[in-house]
C-alpha cells in the first residue's frame, strides 16, 4: 500500500475524479491484494468511533466498505463505486457516503476511496422523493382530470383524465392537440383563458367547458388553467371537474321548482310536526290562501280539516277527503303524501268539479231505467246500477267481481251465445261497439229476460282489452206482444196452426228453391163437415175443427207445415218429398188419422176427407197461391170423384183448366152470329105426332177446340155478366130466324138463372119479339127447376113480367131440384118439362113411371103441358103417350141441328 499512497502523496488526480465532497471527506484505501486497509486521520471521527484506538477504526472501516471490496475484485479497472451505508450511532442513525476508484498502478491493485457523513444531505433528498411521491399519487388518484398541454400538445395525462374521455390509457391522449378534446363550443373560451396566464404560476378563474370523448359523446367540466413549466418550456395545467352530475341535479332542481309553481295541484311541504313550510301558488288557488297567510301555520288549520299526514301514509299514502277553503266553500280533494327528512310534503289534487260530475252521473245512471253494467279489461263486472240489478234479478253486491260471462245468454234463434261472442266480449277485445243486440238472459232464479242490448269501449286511448259499458232494456214484454201479434198473423185463431198467409208464403219458389226433393201440398176438405156445423151447432163445430188440426199436426213429420185456410179446409206441407207414392202415403196417413172417431159433445162422429195434392219440384216457377189453387182444383176433382178420395193435380186437369181459361176469354172475344150460333131439337107432340116446337140451343164453333157445348161453356158465360149479352142475342136471333123460316113452329129458348136477375130481361124479350116479328104467344122461355128456386120472390115476379109480354114459361129439368112443389105451382108457368134422368128410367123401372105418372097427373091438375126430354127409344115414347104426357123431346125424335138441316 505504500506504493500506491507512497510516500504519504496522494494521487490528487484519482481523488480530483471522486467528486468535490472531498473537502468534508476523509481518504481511506483498500489494498485487494493484501487486504490492508489505510485511511487519513479524522477517519475515526466521521465513523462515529473517535478518540477509538486504530484496530476499532479498521474494524469499523473493513465492515463498512466490505460490500465494495467485494463488488471491486469482481469490476474492471477504473470503475467509480459508490456506496451509503448507515451508521448507527449514539446520536441517532447517520448516513455515510462512501465513494472510492479501483487504482491499479504499479500492478498493485487498490481501491481508493473517501468517505463522508451525508446524513443531512441525504435526509433531504429522501424529503424530496417523498414529497415527489405524494405529488404524484395525488395527481395519479385525483378525481379531477389533469393534463399538461405544451405548444397546443398535451404532454401529460392522469387517470382521471384518460377516464374522462373514455381513452384506453394515457397514450392515446398524449402527443395529441389538447383541441381534439375540447368541443367546438367551448374552444374559444379556452384560448382566451389561456392567453391570459402570462406569468408563470397564474390560475385562471374556474370555466365550464365541454370536453368531446372518444366515444364521440361529451361531458361538461369545470377547468381551471395553470401557467406552468414543462421541461423548462411554458406549459399550461388543466384541472377539471366533472359537473355532469351536478349540472344534472341543478336542471332537475329547476324542473321541480317549475313543476311546484305550475303544477294545478296544491304543493305543501310541513315540518315533521305539520307546520306548513312551503305553499305553491296553486295552493293558494285551491284553498284561496296566499302563501304568506299558510307558511307558519299547522296545516289543518289551512286546509279547513283536521289533516294528519302520518294517517295519510299509514293509509296507503292517498286518501279522498273534504277540506274548506278560506271562504269555507266544501272542496274535494285527492291527497298524496311522501315523507321527506325534514317533514312531509303532501300533494293536493282538487276534484270538486269531477266528483260533482261524478256524483250527477252516479245519480243519473241510478235513476235510469236502461241497465247499465261496466266490465273492466279483465271480463269482470266493475259496477251495476239499479235497473240493471232489477233486470237482471242480481244483487249488485253479488254481481261485481264476477265475469260478465257467467250470464248465459241465447240469442233470438234460441242458439247458446259463445262467451267470445258475448256483446261485452266482442266489444272488449275488438273496441268496436255493438248495437242493438237482442239476447235472451237467464236470471239466477232460472227466469228469462229478452234484452236489447248495446256495448261501447269505456277507454278513450283505444288500448286493448277496453273496459266496456254495457247498457240494456228489458223488452220481454214487447217481445211478447210483439209475437203475439205475429203469432195472430200467421195463425189460425181456433186450432193454432198456419193461416192462409203463411201457408201460402211457405209454398213461395224461394221457401222451396232451397230444398231438395219435391214440395207435396195437401189440400185437405173435411167431407160433410157442414152437415156437422148444421146438425150439432157451431161450437160442436169448431171442437172437430180443433181435434182434426191437432190430429194433422200429429200425424205430419217435424218440419212439414199444417195449416188451415178456413172453414174445413186444411193444408199440409210436406218438403222433401220423393215422389207421387210417398205423397200418397201422407195422405193415406193423414186420411186414416182423420178417420177416427171423434167424440163430440158425448157423441162419435166420423169424419173424412177429400185431398187434393201438388207436387212441385224446387224450380217450379208457380207461387204459393198458384200451388194452393191447383191444389185445391185437386182437391176439388177427389171430390166429384166421390167422397174421401185423394186426387193429383195432374197435367189433364191442368190443361182442362187452361183451356176453361181460355174459353172464358176467348168467349168474351167470340162473334156473335159467327162462332156463336143456334142449334134447334124438335119437340113432339105425342097426340099428332107432329113437330110442333122446337129447342134453340147455344153452339160455340171454336177456332181452335172446334165444337163446344152449351154444358161447358154456359157456366163460364154464367160467371159474368155475359150470359145477359149472350142470351138477349141468341133470343132475337132463334126468333129472328123461327120468323123468318119457320113461323108455323113454336120457339123455346133457355133463361139461366142469372139472367132471371137481368133487369134488361123483360125488355129484351119484348125487344126480340118486336123486332123478329115472332108473336110473343110462339115463344117459350124454359127456366130450370133449381134456378127458379134460388130466389122464388123474385123469380116470381120476373115471371109475371114476362107472362104480361104475352110469352109462355116453362120449368126445365123438373124432378132434379127436390123443390116444393106447391111453391112451383104458385108460379105462372105453362109447361113443365121432366128431366131426362126420369125419361130413361122408364121401361126399366117401376119407380120412374110411378113419378111421371104422378108429375103428369099434378101437371094436367093446374093445366101445365108436360113435355118429355131426352127420348131416345121408341119404347120410352109409347110409355110416355100412355102416361099422358103431351109432348116429347130428344135424339130419337131428333137431334140438335142447324136450322137448315131441320
Ligand atoms: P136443356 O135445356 O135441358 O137442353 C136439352 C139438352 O139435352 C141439350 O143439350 C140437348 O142436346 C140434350 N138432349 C136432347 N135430347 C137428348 C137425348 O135424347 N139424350 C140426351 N142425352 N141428351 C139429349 P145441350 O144442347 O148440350 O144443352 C145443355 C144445356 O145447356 C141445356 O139443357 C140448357 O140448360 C143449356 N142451354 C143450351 N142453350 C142455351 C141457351 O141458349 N141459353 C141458356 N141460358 N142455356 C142454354
Ligand atoms: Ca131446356
Ligand atoms: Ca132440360
């Protein structure tokens, strides 16, 4: 070591590069070859161990600078150590600096060294680091934003910073133009807070700015600009806060200022205790009291009730109650309560108005008379009035809470109403209201209500499903009159079934169209019922009339139709039916039925019946009246067919009737003298044998049917007033020509009983006499038996009218009438003729003699000539002379022909 250090001469250059605290430092050397440690005096006391012999001191120093020897065999040459090492001392813990230079000169390698206390210095730097530290964290931690912008660049930012705008960490702000951050709105202000930081250390006032994030969104800050340094270049510090919050609840601070003084509700806000702290002009409004008069106040002093807010809360926290205002007018209020820290605030809707409202319309759905029940969303009946209680038979009690669907209802064809097609339903579901409906209700006592019935949407929003009113009044009672009266209208008052009206409507092609198979119309007749009506009365009567239709109603299949058209006719229809047998089978059926005994008045009575029947197929293009008439004309054929017989309408009987139609028109057209013309029958006398008179009898030639008998057609002419045209023609002209060709002869002409009753009668034989030139004497007007006794007054006066014009008269067809003889005898005649039915019984049988024989006898007693009609054997002509009959007529004596051929 001594070559190092030499001769006590330090190496000034190698101390020169330990640094300038050489001058507070004492020298100290390592030899690393020999271990041997030196040091300069004053070491002893800058070790803490003064005044200590030179082995403490080595001791101390080899301990203390071991850690560089160490590092120092291992470093290269010339490396600076350094090394603070602590020292504790008497005094307290000290810090010592050691600093040495590995010296290799001479080959000898050494470490060369000084040390110093550095306890003060290195107490401070500790401080610094610390307060560097702190600095640091509490930027780091802080919640406000910080950067440091430099030349318009951002060159630090905090957390809070990178927060702030939603960055991923500092790297993405840094480097970047603080005015990337700032928004547009708020960059101005920036730049003129920033220009007027001159001086470093200057703060500007706190701004509001609005910083853009990186999401594109912003937030509002409070900054606060700091002229400072960055690097030794002017920088500037940005502090912000942010007020997003803060700006949120002042907004919705002045939200609820706005809404207390304009809400139309009263605001109170009250102490704990109910003293009134706050009251909102709409406060004063409602209960006319400004505010300075209700501030101070307990609150039920100026609500006008006593008003507990506590009671209010325990209660739900709304309750309805009556409260007065100043000038002590009722009010209705809705009260809402909150508890708030310091007291209540309680909210008080004013509802005067709407429970008014509500109370009248209470009043007037109480007084009406319809129903009224409102069903809420849910199908549940929320309210029932009065008449609907009444109607329905529920009490109100029972029927709220319940489905509106647990009344059954059907509707007018009787059918079970769908709950889904319920009015309320249809109504609740769809919104669309229902008009008018008529259902049938049934009472929880098991009675029927008819309803007409309405539904409308309750909710004016046109959610879905609505609250429905349902409103209805009973027409039971209409109902019943209503049918009543149409059960009169379409029925028959004695035996409850169809009338005419309905029979016929059931008959229409439309009722049919839709069936299939045939329509089966039975026209029914009861046979002798009038002998019944006569013999046993009207009452004995109506009970047959009342047994047969429910015996039709019986023996009918469901669905057929039994009518009755009056009197004792009865009508069947039966649809669907397949064809003429199964018709008959009906009939059959119906027929037998109807053939039981009935008991009358405690007497059995038969009855059957004649019917007639139309089968009509769906297309038949004849009505209900057409289809009845055929019938009818069916059952009219049974009839003359004998009684208790069924007979079809059939084509022939059709056609017979178009072509009676036809005649009936056709005669109306037919010219006189032309297609109309006269045949004549001789008529003989049986004491000489000779033609004596003839018979002039109608002829109709017809263009289309050829030639028609009287039999047929004076009937038709009959049923109009044409047989007096007819037969004032036919009698001038059977005159006219009898003058004309043969005045020798005598001339009968036929009267029909309905020209009896011409008052032109008289004056038209008188005429036809007078102009043809034939003496009234040679003219005999024959008149029959029945039509002479259907009015016997008048016909005899007509006759002594006729008589009085010098005409003869005679009785045709005698014997048929079952007339009263000694009444006939009180009439003017001069003839009277048999009837051709006595003419051809004679020779056969004994009877017919005994009554000509008889008719001559009672004839020849009051001087009537008595003629025979419808000879056509010589035998009966020999009977007759010798019965003494005067005169004969009929096909054995000639036949009816053109006067020409006579
Ligand atoms: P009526 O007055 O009894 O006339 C006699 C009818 O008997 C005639 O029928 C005649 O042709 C028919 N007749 C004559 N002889 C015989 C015979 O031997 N056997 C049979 N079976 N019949 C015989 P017609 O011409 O068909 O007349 C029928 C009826 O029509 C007449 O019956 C008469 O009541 C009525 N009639 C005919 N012409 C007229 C007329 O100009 N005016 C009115 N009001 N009635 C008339
Ligand atoms: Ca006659
Ligand atoms: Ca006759």
């Amino acid at each position: 070591m001594s070559g190092l250090i030499g001769d006590g001469e330090f190496d000034h250059e190698l101390l020169a590069g330990l640094g300038t605290s050489i001058g507070a430092a004492v020298v100290w050397w390592l030899d690393l070859d020999d271990e041997q440690l030196g040091w300069m005096p004053g070491l002893d006391a800058v070790l803490g161990v003064s005044g200590s012999d030179q082995d403490v001191v080595r001791t101390r120093l080899a301990e203390l600078v071991e850690p560089l020897a160490v590092t120092a065999r291992t470093a290269p040459a010339w490396q600076d150590f350094e090394l603070v090492q602590p020292l504790d001392t008497a005094d307290g813990r000290r810090w010592l600096q050691f600093r040495a230079r590995l010296s290799t000169k001479d080959s000898a390698r050494a470490l060369v060294g000084v040390v110093a206390d550095v306890t003060r210095r290195h107490n401070q730097q500790q401080e610094l680091a610390d307060l560097a530290d702190r600095y640091r964290l509490l930027v780091e931690l802080a919640p406000e934003a910080i950067v440091v912008h430099e030349a318009g660049r951002i060159v630090y930012a905090n957390p809070a910073a990178v927060r702030f705008v939603r960055a991923a960490s500092d790297a993405d702000i840094i480097g970047r133009p603080i005015t990337d951050f700032v928004h547009p709105s708020s960059q101005a202000e920036m730049l003129q807070r920033i220009a007027k930081l001159t001086e470093p250390g200057v703060t500007s006032e706190p701004a509001d700015t609005v910083l853009v994030r990186f999401d594109g969104g912003t937030i509002d800050v409070e900054s606060v600009s700091v002229r400072t340094t960055w690097e030794g270049r002017p920088a500037f510090q940005v502090i912000m806060r942010d007020v997003t919050d803060q700006k949120a609840a002042a907004a919705a601070l002045r939200y609820q200022a706005a809404l207390v003084a304009h809400v139309s509700d009263a605001l109170i806000a009250t102490t704990s205790d109910g003293v009134v702290t706050s009251w909102n002009p709409s406060a004063e409004s409602v209960y006319g009291r400004s505010a300075a008069a209700a501030i101070g106040r307990p609150i039920s002093e100026v609500v006008g009730a006593p008003l507990d807010p506590v009671a209010v809360l325990d209660s739900g926290g709304v309750v309805q109650a009556d409260h007065r205002k100043a000038d002590g007018d009722a009010l209705s209020v809705r009260i809402s309560v909150a508890r708030m820290d310091d007291g209540y605030v309680l909210i008080c809707a004013d509802e005067t108005a709407r429970r008014r409202a509500e109370q009248h319309f209470t009043a007037v759905v109480a007084a009406i008379e319809e129903g009224v029940l409102v069903v809420g969303p849910t199908g549940r009946v929320e309210s029932v009035n009065p008449a609907a209680e009444r109607i329905l038979g529920v009490s109100a009690r029972d029927a709220v809470g319940q489905l509106a669907s647990s009344t059954e209802l059907h509707d007018e064809t009787g059918q079970q109403i769908p709950l889904s097609r319920f009015p309320s339903a249809i109504t609740r579901t769809t919104g669309k209201s229902q008009h008018g409906r008529i259902v049938r209700a049934l009472r929880p006592d098991g009675t029927r209500v008819w309803l007409s019935l309405s539904a409308r949407a309750l909710n004016p929003t046109g959610d879905l499903p609505t609250a429905t009113v349902v409103s209805f009044t009973d027409i039971t009672e209409r109902r019943m009159i209503d049918s009543q009266l149409e059960h009169e209208a379409t029925h028959d008052a004695l035996t409850g079934l169809f009338n005419r009206t309905v029979t016929i409507n059931r008959l229409s092609p439309g009722e049919r169209s839709h069936r299939s198979g045939l329509t089966a119309v039975l026209f029914i007749d009861l046979d002798k019922f009038k002998v019944i009506n006569d013999s046993l009365g009207h009452s004995a009567g109506d009970d047959v009339l009342r047994v047969v239709g429910h015996r039709l109603s019986r023996s009918t299949r469901r669905g057929d139709v039994v009518g009755r058209l009056g009197g004792d006719e009865f009508t069947v229809i039966a649809y669907g039916v397949a064809g003429p047998e199964e018709a008959r089978a009906i009939a059959d059926h119906v027929r037998a039925e109807l053939n039981k005994p009935i008991t009358v008045e405690g007497r059995q009575l038969h009855v059957d019946a004649s019917v007639g029947i139309v089968l009509a197929e769906s297309g038949d293009p004849r009505d209900g009246a057409d289809l009845l008439r055929d019938a009818d004309l069916a059952m009219y054929q049974a009839k003359t067919r004998g009684r208790g017989r069924i007979s079809f309408f059939d084509v022939e009987l059709r056609e017979r009737i178009q072509r009676r139609l036809q005649l009936e028109q056709d005669l109306r057209m037919a010219p006189l003298g032309d297609e109309l013309w006269l045949a004549y029958q001789p008529i003989v006398d049986l004491g000489t044998n000779r033609r004596t008179a003839v018979e002039g009898l109608l002829r109709w030639t017809h263009p289309r049917y050829g030639l028609i008998l009287p039999g047929e057609f004076i009937t038709l002419a009959e049923e109009s007033d044409l047989i007096n045209i007819v037969g004032a023609h036919m009698l001038y002209t059977a005159s006219r020509e009898i003058a004309t060709h043969a005045p020798e002869l005598q001339l009968t002409v036929n009267l029909s009983a309905r020209q009896l009753d011409d008052p032109w009668l008289v004056s038209s034989v008188r005429n036809a006499t007078q102009k043809s030139g034939l003496a009234p004497s040679s003219l005999c007007l024959e008149i029959t038996e029945s039509a002479l006794m259907q009015d016997p007054k008048l016909a005899a006066r007509t006759l002594s009218a006729l008589r009085d014009l010098g005409v003869r008269l005679a009785i045709d067809d005698f014997g048929t009438g079952h007339s009263s003889l000694a009444q006939l005898l009180t009439l003017p005649l001069d003839t009277l003729k048999i009837d051709r039915s006595f003419t051809a019984g004679l020779g056969r049988s004994d009877e017919a003699e005994a009554i000509v024989t008889s008719i001559v006898a009672m004839a020849h007693a009051v001087d009537l000539t008595v003629i025979a009609e419808g000879v056509e054997e010589p035998a009966q002509l020999e009977i007759l002379r010798a019965l003494g009959c005067d005169q004969a007529q009929g096909y054995h004596l000639g036949r009816p022909v053109p006067l020409a051929d006579l």
